[in-house]
C-alpha cells in the first residue's frame, strides 16, 4: 500500500527522480493552517454516506447494464448498447472511489482502500496498484514535468509539452490524437501494465520493486477483466466471439475518450505549464505553488459536478490535498482560489466548453514546430 507517500512535498524524499522543490512558502502555510483548523473543528477527510449512496447507484447501472448485455442473445447492437453503459458507469466508478482509494481517502482503513482499488480497477483492465505506483510516486509529485510525471511523458506519438521535441508527424497530432485518446485504457491494460511489470520497470521508473504476489494479482485482475467482458458474454448469448470482442473494443473506447477528456482538462491546455527543474534536481517554484500552476480546474464550483466525477474538475484542490476524499475538494478550492489571488499566484478555472476549447488549441499550438517555450 503506498497511500502514506502521498502527502505533499515528502514525495521528492521518496521517488526515483527526487526532484526538489522551493522551500514551502505562506500560501502553503496558510492553507496547510486552514486545513488544520477545519480538522481540529471534526472534519472527516474520508468517504460519507452520501459517497456510499452514489457508489450503489453506480453499482445497480453496471449490474442492470451487465444483466442486459448479458440478455442480448444475438443482437449485436444491444449488446453494444448495454455493454457501453456498463463500462462508462464502470469508469465513473473508478474516477470516484478507485481514484479516492488510491490516496487512501475512502476509508480510515487503508487496507480497505487498497482492496477496493485493486477490485475497481478490474473492470477498466488497468491494475489498480500498479496505476497508483504511477500515480502517487510519479504524476502527482511531479504534475507536468516531461521525464518524471507518466501522464504527460507519453512517448514521441504526441507532443503535449512545449519543451518536447517537435518531430514532423506532431504537425497532423490535432488529427490523430483523438484515436489515441480512444486506445488509452486498452494500451494502458495491455502494454503499458506489462512493460511495467518486466525487468524491475516499476523500481527503475517509482522506486517500488514489485512482488511476486504484486504480480499474482495483477495477472488475475487482468484473467477476471477477460473474464467478465469477453467469456462470461459469449457463454451467455449467442454473439461470435470476434463480435465480442469488438464490443469490448468499442466500450473500451468510449471509457477511454471520456477519461482522458477529463484528464485533459486538468494538465492539457493552454494554461497548464510544464516547468523544468533548475540545474540537476532543483525545480523552479514551491511544491505548491508548481500545483497551481500545472493544473487547471473547469466548473470548480459546482458541488453537483464535482459529486458526480469524483471531484475532477476542482483537480488544483486534489493535487494540493491529495489525500482528501472528493467531497471536500469545491470548499477546498474555494480557499485556494483566495489565498492565490490573495499572494499575486495564477489559479485556473474554466467552463467545460472553455477547458475543452483550450485543449484542442492547445494540441493545434504544440503541433507546431515554432511553438517551443510558455504556453501562457
Ligand atoms: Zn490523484
């Protein structure tokens, strides 16, 4: 379990890259004090009843959806339907609490929360541990930084920081990223998981040696991944199982796009920056003033949104309280925003439409070679 390293600046002590930040300075102060003061007043920084209420709501649609994909006996099409629902529900699933179990944030019991992200994240196919070694050692300690944060260190097929290398098939990357977009969880489950399980990846990469019993589960998620949306399927109507598998291929995809949408809003736009350290390991800015200015939050405010998507569109809070549960992070943001404006630093929070805007310019500007340095 490794919700105990995901506190703050203590992640640069214990990550490979060991990247150091600027000394805190009083904008981590002050909020550091006002989340003090609101614990010292009884808050819990877990999981409530509402989150309890919202996750069986999600649970009946995957078992009704799951139940009707299973009824489709020879109609492709509804099977597709059902199948779909099924896995976008799954994928909010996860988005609320095996996102929020990852940083331990669900319940008080941390091995609960590791067994619930390890059983959630079976549906998506990705293994839950492995995505929260990534997670926790590497994205959020070092959010945008080419090199050190795996989620915008995705290789040479898209350029998506202004300090990557531009290469002449990024000019068409406004075209073609939105078929990766829609490969991401399949990749993600079926090469990146296993690149990372060979030859000590996960050590050479976040400073974690997998077990052999890390590796145990992480081959029977993947066996019960296969299980429940390719065998179980096939055994129970009379779908080819070539057609099943395009099934699982096209539901897959629709959970992709939707993830990584909401994924790009928060680091891929035009107002996310991508700062490089200093020298050898010194980054330019404060631990926390490097989260307000690599993440950017979409409809911030909304209690109703942010219930619903496990709080990712208020992601500056997430970042800068990382092991909080989704339901604190609008009033969280509505601190940040203050204390920002209150010491001259830049806070981001953008509509929808707007975030979405930005991110397709955003990948229009970097396919471009002349588009080297700040994006702002
Ligand atoms: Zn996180």
């Amino acid at each position: 379990m490794l919700h105990k390293n995901s506190t703050s600046q203590e992640h640069s002590s214990d990550t490979f890259h060991r990247l150091k930040f600027q000394s805190p300075d009083s904008f981590h102060r002050e909020l550091q004090s006002w989340w003090h003061t609101q614990r010292s007043e009884g808050l819990s920084p877990y999981a409530d009843w509402k989150d309890a209420l919202k996750g069986i709501f999600f649970l009946l649609i995957i078992g009704f959806g799951y139940f009707q994909f299973l009824q489709a006996t020879d109609s492709f099409f509804r099977a597709l339907l059902w199948s779909s629902c099924t896995s976008l529900a799954a994928l909010l699933l996860v988005f609320n609490f095996g996102h929020d179990a990852s940083h331990g944030a669900v319940f008080k019991s941390q091995k609960k929360n590791y067994i619930l992200n390890r059983i959630l994240f079976f549906f998506l196919g990705i293994d839950g541990f492995l995505w929260t070694i990534r997670h926790l050692r590497a994205h959020h300690p070092y959010t945008n930084v080419i090199g050190a944060d795996p989620d915008v260190s995705v290789g040479k097929i898209l350029r998506v920081s202004p300090n990557q290398k531009h290469l002449f098939f990024h000019n068409w990357q406004p075209y073609y990223a939105p078929i990766l977009y829609l490969l991401a969880l399949p990749a993600g489950a079926w090469m990146k998981d296993f690149r990372l399980m060979r030859n000590n990846n996960t050590e050479k990469l976040f400073g974690y040696r997998m077990t052999k019993a890390d590796k145990f589960w992480a081959i029977f998620f993947k066996i019960l991944h296969l299980g429940f949306w390719i065998l179980v399927p096939y055994i129970s109507t009379n779908i080819s199982l070539g057609k099943i598998f395009v099934i699982y291929f096209i539901s897959m995809a629709l959970s992709s796009a939707t993830f990584i949408v909401l994924a790009a809003l928060n680091h891929f736009s035009e107002y996310a920056e991508f700062p490089e350290h200093v020298g050898t390991n010194l980054m330019p800015t404060t631990w926390s003033e490097h989260q307000l200015r690599t993440n950017t939050d979409w409809c911030a405010n909304s209690h109703f949104i942010s219930y619903w998507v496990g709080g990712a569109n208020a992601h500056v809070a997430h970042h800068l309280f990382p092991n909080l549960a989704s339901r604190h992070l609008v009033n969280c943001t509505k601190e940040i925003s203050k204390l920002a404006e209150k010491r001259g630093l830049p806070y981001t929070n953008l509509s929808f439409i707007d975030g979405l805007r930005s991110h397709i310019r955003f990948l229009v500007k970097l396919s471009s070679a002349s588009y080297v340095k700040e994006i702002k």
